[in-house]
C-alpha cells in the first residue's frame, strides 16, 4: 500500500486550517479504512514487523494462497502449528 503516499501529498501541502481539506482528509481516511478492511489488510500492521512478527504470503501445493505471521523466519518446507486469524490469514501457534 505504498502508493497511498501518493495520495497523501496534497494533504501535505494544503494549509492544514481549511475546513474543505479536513473534509477532504477525513473522507479519504474513511474510504482508505473501508479498502483496508475489505481487503483483510487490517490484520497486516507495521507494529507487528517492529515486535519481530514476519509476514509471509505463502502456497500451498493445492495453489492455496494465504497470509502468515510468523515470529520465526519461515523456510520452504518447513513445518508450523498455526492459528486462523481470517479467512486467509494465520498466525504461528508456537511448536
């Protein structure tokens, strides 16, 4: 979601005063806060990679596509007891 700097720069630059800019920011907060959450990136925070969690999308061999979040640094064929968190989201349970 890098891109949303993007976004983010003209709300930077216009005078922080104007009520038609707090408008603004506030609508695109709330549209960013609905696509974060429709797209399951809610659970996907930055704290989490500061405390030492990794986040890996990972595939199974069925073609299955999923998050994980994961203390340990995670190798191909590597074996995990695991939490579901989402519909595609896990987080590592310990061993």
């Amino acid at each position: 979601m890098s891109y949303i700097v993007t976004y983010l720069l003209p709300f930077i630059a216009l005078p922080s005063g104007d009520l038609a800019s707090g408008i603004s920011l506030g609508i695109f907060l709330i549209v960013l806060a609905i696509l974060y959450v429709n797209s399951d990136m809610l659970h996907i925070n930055p704290m989490l990679n500061l405390a030492g969690w990794h986040i890996y999308e990972v595939t199974l061999e069925k073609g299955e596509i999923f998050t994980l979040i994961a203390k340990v640094r995670v190798r191909k064929d590597m074996d995990l007891k695991v939490t579901q968190m989402g519909d595609w989201i896990y987080l590592e349970a310990g061993k």
